[in-house]
C-alpha cells in the first residue's frame, strides 16, 4: 500500500504556538510514504521559520512563503505543488491520530473508494479532549447522487475539507474560492461529484482544537454571509442537475441561514441590514425546510424567523445570558 505518495497540505498563519504539535503528528504517521506541504501565508510569528526548520530535519517536508492570502489560497497553492496520488488537508493547530493515513488508505483499498472520511474529535488549547463530535457507523456509500445527498444531510460525511482523503486528480478543476469565509461549502461537493464511491469510516482519527482566537469566534460581519451565498450556489448546481436532490439541498440554505442567525445572536448583533437579508432568504426557501425531516428546535427557530428575525435575535440574546441556553448556541459553532 505504501506505493502510493500522499500529500498532506498545511495551511499555517501564526499558530507558533500549536505548529509544532501539528507537524509532529504527520511525521510520526505510521504511513510513511506522504510530502508534507507547509504553506506559510504571510504569518507575521514564528510560524515560518519553525517550518524552515522542520525542512532541515526531514527531507518530506517542503516549505512555501507567501504574502497573506488567505486560507483558501495557501490550500490551492498546496494542491498546485502536490505531487502525490492522493491529497489530505490539516489546518496548523490541529493534530492528527498516528494511524490517521493508513486508517483513510485501508478504508480505500477495502472498498475500493473515491474518498475516505475519518471522524473527529474536539481539544481545547491545550489538547485536552473536550468530546466526540459524531459517532457514526462504518458506511459505504455508491452512486453519484446517494453520495451527495449524504454531504447534505451531514450522514458522517460534512463539507469540512479536513479528516479527507481524495485522488489528487479530483482537484484538476476545483479550487477553493479566495476571499470567502465557509470556503468548503463552495467547494466540497464538487469533490463529492467526482465519486462513485464514498466510504464513510467511524473512527475518530482528526484533533480539531478550539481556540478563542479561530474564524468562528470573530466577530459578526458580512463574510459570515457567504455561508448562505456558498450554499445558493450549490443548491444551483445540484438542483439543477439532480432534480431528486432539489428540497434537499435547498434546505441546506436555511441551515446556513440558521447557523448565521445563531452567531448574530453569539455575537449580540442587530445589525439591521443583515437581519433584512436573512429574513428574506428565511422566506424564500422556507418550504422546502420546514417539510424535511430536521429537528423540531431548527424549525421552530426558521418559522419564528419568517415570521419576526428581529424580535429572534433580541430575544435570543436575552436568553443567551442562560448558561445552558448559551451553551446551545455554543454548540452549533462545534
């Protein structure tokens, strides 16, 4: 099996202190057989020259400095220098299980796969492990359409481009779109297109650490709004093209619209503009969620905002002093 090369691609932008941790984790993979693609984009710490010394120490390891860009450009300059059959993608503060390649190589070969999925567990800063975020069963998934309708309803399969394994082909026309937030939301299913076969493992093998610091925790502007564009874009395209998956993937716009309704609420915005947006996407597709098979809490919260998104978020924002209420809130963002 160690015949194939894989190329792991690292975004970094100052995490000097987690980068280590990171990198350590993909040289000590018992799958030996990988090029580890270090992007340095722009990082204004020690970051880029913790990786030049890396370079020195192990001869798998190539180093690219760039100016500041974004995540979505280092990853599509990591995939323009893979030279590898298949490609994986680790953010810089998080940490691989030892085993995580061969585990996502071994759930290929067995099934004869395009893409193998690993699940993923929370760490807090310091690496302690806070929960599981999903505990699925082992699921091979054939058929072009099965497979993304199982994206869109996030059955073990989400958008996230991490805990991933892909043919580095698969990238030939796909790149992620620079300047946009929720960049995997434009991204992941036209991966999930390429595929016949998708095989979703059960196996937590992906460290994905919370830091205070990280994208979700900024606060509420207009690029959290892309989460809602990303999505119209890909309900285009499916519905388009795979007519059975038109409600399914016109439902996933008001998930967007929900998880950007709750981070105002997080982040205690009324900015009225943005309220005025979302209540209008809320009305437009509201239909086509509130008849699927969500959760009874997601569909009451999307009538209340066809009905009233303003008084939503004031109220949501009183409520969110409740610690268990904020706890709720916090754990969308999870």
């Amino acid at each position: 099996m160690e015949k194939d090369k894989v190329s792991v691609v690292v975004p970094i932008y100052n995490v000097e202190n987690y980068l280590e941790e990171c990198i350590e984790s993909i040289l000590n993979q018992t799958y030996s057989n990988i090029e580890v693609i270090l992007i340095d984009d722009g990082s204004t710490d020690g970051s880029g020259a913790l990786c030049d010394e890396y370079k020195k120490k192990d001869k798998r390891i190539y180093v690219l400095h760039k100016k500041n860009g974004g995540l979505s450009d280092a990853r599509n300059i990591g995939i323009d220098n893979a030279k590898g059959e298949y490609i994986t993608f680790v953010d810089s503060d998080d940490i691989i299980a030892r085993d995580m390649i061969e585990y996502l190589l071994c759930l290929l070969n067995t099934y004869k796969a395009d893409m193998a999925v690993c699940q993923c567990d929370y760490v807090d800063e310091n690496s302690k492990l806070i929960k599981n975020i999903s505990n699925v069963k082992k699921t091979c998934v054939s058929g072009i359409e099965e497979c993304l309708k199982t994206l869109l309803v996030d059955s073990g399969l989400n958008t996230v481009a991490w805990g991933k394994i892909y043919k580095t082909d698969y990238f030939k026309n796909v790149r992620y779109p620079i300047g946009k937030y929720h960049e995997d939301i434009y991204t992941t299913y036209k991966l999930v297109e390429k595929c016949d076969k998708i095989v979703i493992g059960s196996e937590h093998k992906y460290l994905y650490r919370k830091r205070m610091s990280s994208i979700s925790r900024h606060q509420f502007s207009s690029k959290h709004l892309d989460a809602i564009e990303g999505a119209e874009e890909r309900a285009e395209y499916i519905g388009r093209k795979y007519k059975g998956l038109k409600k399914i993937v016109q439902a996933t716009i008001i998930s967007a619209a929900n998880h950007c309704t709750l981070k105002m609420i997080q982040e205690r915005c009324m900015n009225i503009t943005y309220i005025r947006l979302l209540q209008k996407k809320y009305r437009k597709y509201v239909k086509s969620y509130i008849f699927g098979s969500t959760s009874l809490k997601n569909k009451l919260l999307t009538i209340s905002a066809v009905i009233n998104l303003k008084v939503v978020i004031r109220v949501g924002i009183i409520l969110s002093e409740n610690k268990r209420i904020s706890s709720w809130i916090q754990g969308k963002f999870e």
